[in-house]
C-alpha cells in the first residue's frame, strides 16, 4: 500500500498566493495590453513596432506614426485643426509636448475663445526620421524636425530644425550637428 503524500498546510497556502499573484499579473497585463492596442488603433495611421507609454493625451484623429517609434510617459501630442507626422524611428522622452495650433489674436468682435477656425488651418508640424525629442520638449506649430536630429531636454522648438542638428534652449538654437 502506498502512503499518501502529505503537503504541509504552510505550503499549500504559499502555493496559492503564488498563482493568484501570478494570475493578478498576468490578467494586469493583459489588460494593459489590450489597452494600448485600442488606444494605436484609434491614430490616424500607425506603423510597425510603436511602443506608447501610459499618461499621454493625443488628438488621435491628426497623428500619422511610422514603424518603431517611442513615445514616452505623459506626452500631449495635440493638433485639432492640423496634421502631426511622426515618421519612423523616432523617440519621445516623457513629457514632450507638440502643440500644433494657435489661437487667433488679432484684434475683433468676437472672443478669441469662439473663432471658428478651418480644418487644416494649423498646417502640419513634421518629425522626420531616426529623431530624438528628450524629455518635456515643447514642439510648436508648423515646425519641421529634420532626419537624424535631436532636440534637447526642455527646449522650446519655434523654428524648423535642420537634418541631423543637435538643438537645445528657449527658444531652440543649433548647437552643433552629429
């Protein structure tokens, strides 16, 4: 006769607490998953291999995004009458933020709160590829950043950024190039 095999209760009871910790965590990020993918899904256009960190807020409906692109915590990449291309190979630190309108401020009748503005009326502010936008840069509207280029942490970019310039400052000025 064989004997039972005896499991002391302190084992079992680790046992468990184990696989609901295992299944807490998987089923967390699951849920994570399945978030980001609806939250991609909802740009204007994504490319291949783009990884976006929690705590952004995007004007997706304007945003196109190329192949293998990072985009940090809490960026805020907005433009409700204008385009945001994004090409590929491009990485935003946490915090950047791409501003791609404006307000009209000329004098008028009318508050500046309730002008109606055109679609397209902001034009398009480009990130062209393999670019480096460090943390809690400021990208304004219309401005072009040129493949290869990297914009300092901080700075306020007001101007287009030339290929493979090295820019840093409020305003933005070229440093160097790489």
């Amino acid at each position: 006769m064989r004997a039972a095999h005896y499991i002391p209760k302190h084992r079992k009871m680790n046992f468990l607490t184990q696989a609901y910790g295992w299944l807490v965590y998987t089923l967390r990020r699951l849920n994570t998953h399945c978030e980001r993918a609806y939250q991609l899904s909802k740009f204007r256009s994504v490319g291949r291999g783009v990884k976006l960190c929690e705590g952004g807020a995007f004007t997706y409906r304007t945003i196109s995004i190329g192949d293998d692109v990072f985009i940090g915590r809490n960026c805020c990449f907005q433009s409700e009458h204008g385009l945001i291309e994004i090409g590929s190979h491009v990485m935003f630190g946490p915090g950047v933020n791409i501003n791609g309108g404006n307000h009209d401020i000329s004098p008028g009748d009318v508050p500046m709160k309730n002008r109606v503005k055109q679609e397209g009326s902001d034009g398009v502010v480009r990130i062209c590829d393999d670019v480096w936008i460090a943390a809690n840069a400021v990208i304004l509207a219309g401005v072009t950043v040129g493949e290869g280029a990297v914009v300092g942490a901080g700075s306020v970019v007001t101007k287009d950024v030339p290929e493979r310039a090295i820019v840093a400052g409020v305003p933005a000025r070229v440093l160097r190039y790489r």
